[in-house]
C-alpha cells in the first residue's frame, strides 16, 4: 500500500477568527470566522497548535495528525511578539524568563523558564486591527516572547500577572517556520 503523501500550509490568521475550520452551530457559524473561510483546504487537515481568537499570527496546518502530536508533545520553540500596555521594567522581563504563576485548568501553574527580550515595534506587521485599542491610554511597549510550552492563553497571563497586560499578540515562529512577511489570511503550502 504506498504511503499517503500528506500536505502542509502555513498561514496568517487574523485577528477575529477561530483556530477551527468550522462549526456544527449555524448560528455560530453566521455570527464567527473560521479557518475554512481563508482558503479551500484539502478534507482532514487540522491546525497544529491553536491561536485565541484575538490572537494573530502563523498558523501550521497538516493533514497529518501524527506530526500534529509530535510537535506539541516535543516542545518546540514558539516565538510571540506581544505589544504590552505600559513600558515593561527589567525586573518583568526577569520574572517572566524565570516563570510566573498563571491560573490553568481551574488551577495554579508555574510557567516554564523563557527568553525574553524587548524590542522595537515590528515595522513589518501588517496595522492592528482596530478593534484593538492599542496607544489609547497610555505608552506600550514590544517584547519577544519564546516558550517551549503552549497553555491557553498562556502568554496573555504572563504578562498580566508582570503587571503588563498584552494588548496585540503575534506568532511569528513556530520552530524554523516563520511568518515572514505574510500578510493577513495569506495562505502558503510548505514541506515539512
């Protein structure tokens, strides 16, 4: 029996839309986007990993579940640029890359160790959607954020419990697959 050749897409998801291809739900389905929207997909892919709603950036999708496992089960390296509320201090970079207590699964978890660096606003980012309100308040700061775990909206509570909310979220790698300079929805077939 030969071997079935399976088929790999990176893509940009955009703020707004579900880390999902669909819903049973019509009245989910009328009122949320969803992956499917972006692109005709071949039947049975999935995405690796997720990405909340009003996160954004680079998304794997496969149509094979067992690299989907690997990959989660390996630890490999997720690379996040977070946009913060306030300027972040050396002594939040410091806690987070040490590990910060965030509530998970109805339960505290101590986050593993990090990098963490701050940088400059991203100039190849496509414009933030504006339904985030980001510089309405105060000044804000960038930060690259590389974990090797993935809990929900786990870098969203990170910088929280550092006292700097996350207003704007983007993936930009997953291992040594990067976002480049894809644009929102934009959908590319890659080997793997």
């Amino acid at each position: 029996m030969p071997k079935k050749e399976h088929i790999h897409f990176k893509i940009y998801k955009p703020f707004g839309m579900l880390s999902q291809m669909g819903s049973n739900d019509p009245k989910e389905s009328r009122s949320k986007r969803f992956l499917g929207d972006l692109h005709d997909f071949p039947e049975g892919i999935m995405p690796i990993g997720r990405l909340d709603e009003k996160s954004e950036g680079l998304l794997i999708m496969t149509t094979d579940g067992k690299l989907s496992d690997t990959i989660n089960r390996l630890g490999m390296e997720k690379e996040y640029y977070a946009q913060l509320d306030g300027e972040i201090t050396d002594v939040a970079i410091q806690n987070l890359e040490a590990g910060v207590e965030i509530g998970f699964a109805g339960k505290r978890y101590r986050t593993k160790p990090c990098q963490v660096r701050k940088i400059i606003a991203p100039t190849l980012l496509p414009e933030p959607d504006p339904k985030l309100r980001v510089g309405r308040h105060r000044s804000n700061s960038w930060i690259s954020i590389i974990l090797t775990e993935g809990k929900f909206r786990q870098v969203r509570k990170m910088t929280a419990a550092v006292g700097f909310p996350t207003l704007r979220l983007v993936r930009v790698r997953i291992g040594t697959t990067t976002l480049d300079q894809m644009n929102l929805g934009d959908v590319i077939e890659i080997p793997l």
